[in-house]
C-alpha cells in the first residue's frame, strides 16, 4: 500500500507533498532524522491530508495532481481552511 500525504508547517505557512510506502517513517524523518534537504528548513510539520493507493504509480499520480497549481488551491480551500 502507497500513501499521498500533504505537510502542513503553521510555522512558515509550507505546504509540502510526497508519497511513501511508510508514512510514520516518512514524517519522522521530516520532523527529526533528517539532516538535510527542504523540509528541515520549516518545522514542524503536521501531517493535514493523507490518501491510500494500491500501487506506486497511483500514489504518484496523485503527488503530481497535488503539486500543480490547482491541487495546492485545493489543499489551500479544501483541506486548510
């Protein structure tokens, strides 16, 4: 099983989306293990949306759909407020 999830930092106001096949793992390593890359820079994060799929390419499917501009208008009107 896949997972699309949406991040959510209050802090900075970040919206952050991705996909995994471990989501505990996954947002562990945004919030405490890891050393670097985007999402050190702006925690914490809450995890604000979250979609299953059976395959890694439905999961990415979808990561890509919430990345474009109107997936984030929906995050923004849909999910955050």
């Amino acid at each position: 099983m896949f997972v699309t999830y949406v991040l959510y930092s209050p802090v900075h106001d970040k919206i952050y989306i991705g996909y995994t096949s471990d989501l505990i793992d996954r947002f562990r390593s945004h919030n405490q293990f890891a050393t670097k890359g985007h999402t050190i820079k702006f925690r914490p994060w809450e995890v604000i949306h979250i979609e299953f799929f059976d395959s890694k390419s439905e999961a990415m499917k979808r990561e890509k759909e919430l990345k474009s501009s109107r997936g984030r208008d929906f995050i923004r009107t849909k999910i955050l407020h």
